[in-house]
C-alpha cells in the first residue's frame, strides 16, 4: 500500500511545490516508487514536471507524475494507494475542495511553515481541515533565514500549540529555486549542497513518521 502524503497549507507562496518536488526526489533518489500529483491550479509542479522532462538530466530519478482535479482526484488516489510507494500531493492555496479531498485521503499531512505571523495565521485553515477530517498532521518549517531567532520563536510557538514539528527544516537557500527551475530536486541539481542535506533530513523524517 502506498503512504499518501498531502502538502498542505492555505497561504500562497508558502513554498508546497518546492517542498513536494524536493521530497518526491530524495525519496525517488533512494529507489523507491514516488508519484507525484498536482492538483493545485497554479500548476507550479506541472512545470517543475515538464522542465524535468525537458531537459532529460541523467541525474534525475524516476517519478511519475499526474495532475488531476475534480472527481479524478479521489479516483487517481484510490488507484494509487494499492500500489506500494509513495504519493505526494501539491494542494491548492486555499480551502477548495480539491484540497479537502487531497487532505481527506492523505496518510500524513504536511503543512509547510515561513517564519511569519502571516503564514502562523493562514496554518490555522489547514489545521481545521486537518481536525475535521480526522489526519494526522506535521509542521515543517520552510525558508529560515541564516541568523537569527526566528526558528526558536515560531518552533516554540508551535510546540505551545501542541503540534508536531518535523526535526528538520529547509533554509533560504537559492538552490532550491536553481533546482526547481530545471525540473530537479536539490538533492539531484547539487548532491552535495546543504538543501541536498536538508532534502534528505526531510525524507527520512518523511520515512519515521510513515513507520
């Protein structure tokens, strides 16, 4: 059976898409299945996805890749989960009903956080969605900045509220953007860059919490 994970979170410009392609491609970068679905409108990873194949790096690992949306999101999911492996789902910005259908099938949720009040408000949809349909959930931090006290302030905001906030987190590296904008993951475009390490340190929490 698959693990269905769905990257959710109602602020646009969170950075879902970065994060799910750079996910489906460290778990890819270890030999198991990852298949990628994009049901946000925005359609952010569907490019990432055509650049990916554009440009045919060796370095890139096998994914497959859909974009469905409407009633074929429950059915291309239902299908998916017989198969073992791995489904990553990007979900729109807003509580659509895409994404309570996305958040609704998923084994795990994974809700990307800036070091904003902004992006703390615009979690609290997500984490309504996420009560009300009964899933699991995990806060990940997303964009640190190099310095400074952010991190300890908003991870001591989340642990007052009781969530559960992955060990890792991704900086404010450019190499992520670099990546994405040829079809790649971090771990892939710059195997030895701090992103690949954080990648990675995401994929294997990834792993521990579908244990």
């Amino acid at each position: 059976m698959a693990f269905i994970i769905a990257v959710a979170q109602r602020k646009g410009g969170a950075g879902k898409s970065t994060i799910a392609a750079n996910l489906a491609a460290a778990l890819a970068a270890s030999g198991e299945m990852v298949t990628v679905l994009d049901i946000d409108p925005q359609a952010s990873l569907s490019r990432w996805h055509a650049e990916r194949l554009a440009n045919a790096s060796p370095r890139a690992a096998r994914l497959v890749f859909d974009a469905p949306s409407g009633w074929r999101v429950g059915q291309v999911v239902d299908r998916l989960k017989r198969v073992p492996g791995w489904v990553i789902l990007d979900t729109p910005p807003h509580a659509e009903a895409d994404a309570r259908n996305a958040i609704r099938a998923a084994d795990l949720v994974l809700v990307p956080l800036q070091p904003s009040a902004a992006d703390l408000w615009a979690m609290d949809a997500t984490l309504e969605l996420t009560v009300a349909e009964r899933r699991p959930v995990v806060v990940m931090l997303n964009r640190l900045p190099a310095s400074g006290k952010l991190k300890d302030q908003v991870s001591a905001e989340v642990a007052r509220r009781g969530l559960p906030l992955l060990p890792g987190a991704f900086g404010n590296r450019t190499a992520f953007a670099a990546a994405f904008a040829l079809g790649l993951g971090a771990i892939e475009h710059a195997p030895r860059g701090a992103a690949a390490d954080e990648a990675r340190a995401l994929a294997e929490a990834i792993r521990r919490e579908a244990t």
